[in-house]
C-alpha cells in the first residue's frame, strides 16, 4: 500500500528500538493525518525522546517501516529533512548569536534567498512575540522566550509536520498556555501536522485530535481525549480510611463508589463533580453509614490515573498529582 | 557556517584575545626574561632563533578553544538541529575549522608583528614567506581536525578544554625554544621526533635562512599524518552517533 495515496503524514508500522539488552520499544504502530495535531503520552523513559528521534531521522529504528509524507525515514532521510520541523526539551539556539542571527542562520543553510529571508526572520520574530529581544544575544533569554525562538527556528523551513518533544516542559503555567495558544494557531494557519510528546495529560487534552499512551515501549491506549477519558475515572472524590473495615462499610454506603488501593493507604474514588452538592451528599452517606473518613480530596483524572486504569501501575512512583486537599 | 563561527567570534572575543595573547605573552617572557641567557646557546639574537617556533604556538593554543566549541555545540543541543535539517552533518565540524584557520592566520600574524617589534629580523624571499605560511596553514588544519574529534568526545565544554593539553606543551619540548642537543637523553630523542620539532626547523629554515634538511619532509608527512587522522577520527565519531 502506497503511503503517499493514502495521505497520511506520519505512517510508523512495528517501530522497534533496542538499547544493547534492553528493549525501549516494541512494535508501535502509529498513523497520523496531515493537518492532524498528535499526542505521545507517557512518563519518563517510556520511550517517547526515542520515538521522536527515529521519526527525525536522529536515531535509526532496529526494525519496521517508518514513513513521513510517504517518504521512508530510513532510505530517503534527506528529503524527509525538507518536510519536518523538530523541537527538543533542550532548544537548540545558539546561545552566542541574537535571535534575528539565530533565525538568519537557518535561513541561510537552507539557502533561502536573501530578501525572502530577511521577510521571514520578521515575520517570525514578530509571531513569537520576539521582535524586541531580537537584536540581544540569545544565551540571555530567558526560558520562554529561548523555546519560542527554538521553535521559531523550527518553522523557518516551512515544515509539513512539526515534531515537538515535551514542548512545555519546565515552563511555568503562563508559557505553557502561550505555547500551547502559538501552536494552536500554527496549526490553524498553516495546516502543519503536529505531532507531540507529553508527560501531561492536560496538554495532551488541550492541544490534541488523537493521543496515543505509550507505556514501557508500547502503545496501550489510542484515541481522542474523551475517549480515553471515559476509560478513566473521571472528577471524582477521593476518601481515606483508617482501615478496610471502614472502608468497606463506607463503599456499602456510597453507590458508585471504586476501591482505589494505593499501597497501605485504603482510598475509595466517588464519582462527583466535586462541586458543595456532591460534596455534601457524599459526607452525608458516609454520616447515615456511620463511617468516618481520615481524609477527603477532589480529584481530576491524571496521568496516573490514566496509567492506573490502562495498565493496573502508576505512570512513576513520584508523578506529581492533582490533589486538591480539602480536609484532613 | 563559516560565517557562523566569524559572528561568534566577534560576540565572544574575549576567548580569542585569550588564545592569541597567551602565547604573545609567552614570546615577550622568553624573548626578555630568558633571552639574554639563552643567547649563549643560540647563535646570533634569541629573538630570532625564537619567533618561528612561537608562531607554531597559535595553532596549539587554537586548539583548546576549537574543541571546547565542538564539545559546547554537540552537548547544548544545536546540533540535532543540524541534524534534522537537509544540509551535511559535517558542515558543522567544516565551520568550526574554517573559523580556526582564519583566526590560526590572524594570530600567527599578530604574532609575527609583536616579534618584529621587539626586533625579529627575518630573512625570507617571498616565495619562502608563502612557504612558510602554507605550511602554518597545513598544520592549523591537521591539529584542528585532531582537536575537532576532542571536542566530538567530550562529555562537556569543560573538558574539552583539557583534551589538548599534550598539544600545546609539545612545542615547549622542541626545538622551538632551544637547540635539542642541549636536552638530556630520552628527552632530546622525544624532542627530536615530535612534530613540533621539524616544523619549526622547516619554518625557521624558510624565515630565517637556516638549514632545513630533511625536516621539511618530516613536517609535511606530520601534517598529513595528523590530519588524516583527525578527519577520519572525527567523521567515525560524528557518525557514530546517528542510532
């Protein structure tokens, strides 16, 4: 089957990659449509760094066909080089030259032609919001604003599909949405195909047509964000016990209640929107059940939570969660 | 990329001025503060016995500040930009050389003008003067490449620095400050057969008039020695790292 008929920007068939003994991926298959934004969820060594880097052509694959805009990364890397775009956790600027140097630069090794350029490296700079900064050296930027002029230099070639590896990581929320909103409109704007790997769930939510969970090299869930979402539980709230007796007594008690048992600590997941009602019934049951909790938390469904359901562990013993402690 | 490197040399120009003035610095110490002494070993004035071996200093010093370069763009990332774009990997390591040879020519020339200064009398045609700067050239470019692969392995700029070190003591253990024949044994023979040694007495030869011997044949298959096999040391290793 002819890849390019069937308009696919991204095809990947049983992508296998092995580091000496130990095997980080293990037959993935993945197809994203042009236009499309695409997610790779996953924690930390899940093997998402590595999936970005053969569909890059940084890393060669030990087996399966790869290709992008019908191109095989293996045996046409160049032509493959003309189309993407990538941006890693560590922006690839050139921290001795200002921005507009970085940004002229690129043009520069793409042989861009000189007026064109010179339009360009405006543009850009003007779009990531850079114009100001763009005549100081880039190694005083500061941590948003170093990865807007990485990806700034990503787009300069005029990329078909944009790779984005853990675009947001380490910013703090403001820049985090600002990346999340540049991106949104680049793809609005140019119908660049976006594929992206994420540790959060959030950004996956946002930003994402269809996401993929990458657990321990391979692909355990792949849908859009309702989809899985509905497979997980949802705003629920979260109650502790002192002991499974009372626990027990308060799932009696509660209908709709889960046992959610992390470790030694007994927990029971309600479903609720967390809102005073819902809060106030389930206090209300558990009173009438003549149990009482130790703790009581909202919580919005997390990666955990994702990783919980699909795979029965959590994504990594210290993923930070969503707790909004309420009593104790 | 040539002009990538000249733009970051101009930002950054307190590394240059540290490489090129260290070894001016060198010149005026052993010029003034050893030459008079040394004048019994040499004949006629130490300065001119001293200021072709110090020009072979340039390109050793150029070389800490080449892989500390190579080392800073593998590890801070810039180079998987390169990498993922549809222009030769190699570019990259061609830049940095070529940057290092243009400043491997300006300082070897500043060099050359502080000892004129100081009262460097050479004696060259030319012809000889080309010779002689072709050769400096050849050699910048084998020892950059050598210093090109220190840099590629390397696990950070800090180290890089330290990976030439043996490079730039070399030309203290040749004959660029002293005759060998007043070394001890075991050092004099190592004098004899580093290639600091015959390229010294090549460009002295050239410069100054003296005999050059064989060690014009001797220098030309170090050049290429070394840079052969600094080119095919660098590109293994700069291949090696694609999966």
């Amino acid at each position: 089957m002819s890849d390019t008929t069937t308009g696919s920007a991204i095809t990947v068939r049983g992508l296998r990659k092995s580091y000496g003994e130990r095997r980080v991926l293990d037959g993935i298959d993945l197809t994203v449509g042009r236009g499309d934004i695409f997610a790779l969820l996953g924690p930390n060594g899940a093997g998402k760094t590595t999936t970005v880097q053969i569909l890059t052509t940084l890393r060669r694959a030990d087996a399966g066909e790869i290709t992008i805009c019908g191109h095989d990364v293996a045996s046409a890397a160049d032509r493959v080089r003309e189309l993407i775009g990538v941006t890693g956790q560590f922006a690839a600027v050139d921290g001795l030259l200002t921005g507009r140097e970085n940004l002229r630069l690129v043009a520069d090794l793409l042989h861009l032609p000189k007026t064109r350029a010179t339009r360009l490296v405006d543009e850009l700079l003007a779009r990531f919001d850079l114009a100001a900064a763009a005549d100081r050296v880039a190694g005083g930027y500061s941590g948003g604003m170093t990865r807007r002029l990485d990806l700034a230099m990503t787009l300069v070639g005029g990329p078909r599909v944009l790779f984005l590896d853990e675009p947001t990581t380490g910013l703090d929320p403001r820049s985090r949405r600002a990346v999340w909103q540049t991106i949104a409109e680049l793809v609005a704007d140019t119908g660049v195909t976006v594929f992206l790997t994420t540790q959060y769930l959030e950004e996956a939510d946002q930003l994402a047509d269809r996401i993929a969970v990458l657990d321990g090299g391979r692909i355990v869930a792949e849908g859009t964000a309702e989809e899985l979402k509905r497979l997980v539980p949802g705003h629920h709230i979260r109650l502790e016990f002192a002991d499974r007796s009372d626990l027990h007594a308060a799932a009696a008690g509660l209908p709709g209640s889960r046992v959610v048992d992390e470790g030694d600590r007994p927990a029971l997941a309600v479903p609720g929107d967390g809102g005073v009602r819902a809060l106030r019934a389930v206090l209300d049951d558990l009173d009438r059940a003549g149990v009482e909790a130790t703790a009581l938390a909202v919580r919005t469904p997390t990666l955990d939570d994702v990783f919980l359901t699909l795979t029965g562990h959590p994504a990594a013993p210290t993923t930070a969660t969503a707790d909004k402690e309420i009593a104790r | 990329m040539l002009r990538r490197n000249l733009r970051q040399a101009v930002r950054y120009p307190s590394l240059i001025i540290s490489i090129i003035v260290m070894p001016v610095v060198l010149l005026l110490v052993f010029a003034f503060v050893f030459g008079g002494a040394l004048e019994a070993a040499t004949e006629g004035e130490y300065i001119d016995y001293l200021a072709p071996g110090m020009l072979l200093m340039i390109p050793a010093y150029l070389m800490a500040s080449l892989a500390v370069q190579i080392a800073t763009d593998t590890t801070k990332g810039i180079v998987n930009r390169f990498r993922t774009m549809p222009i030769a990997p190699a570019s990259m390591l061609a830049g940095h050389v070529g940057g290092t040879l243009v400043l491997g020519l300006l300082g070897s020339g500043a060099m050359a003008l502080v000892a004129l200064l100081i009262g460097w009398r050479p004696d060259a045609e030319p012809v000889e003067w080309l010779a002689a700067a072709g050769l400096l050239a050849l050699f910048t470019f084998a020892l950059a490449w050598i210093a090109v692969g220190m840099g590629l392995i390397s696990p950070n700029p800090e180290s890089a620095s330290n990976l030439p070190l043996p490079f730039i003591l070399l030309p203290f253990l040749g004959s660029g400050l002293v005759a060998t024949d007043t070394m001890p044994a075991g050092l004099r023979q190592f004098a004899e057969y580093q290639p600091f040694t015959p390229m010294t007495e090549t460009i002295r030869g050239l410069l100054m008039g003296t005999e050059i011997g064989g060690s014009a044949v001797v220098a030309l298959a170090w050049c290429l020695g070394l840079g052969v096999i600094g080119f095919v040391w660098s590109a293994r290793v700069f291949a090696r790292r694609d999966g």
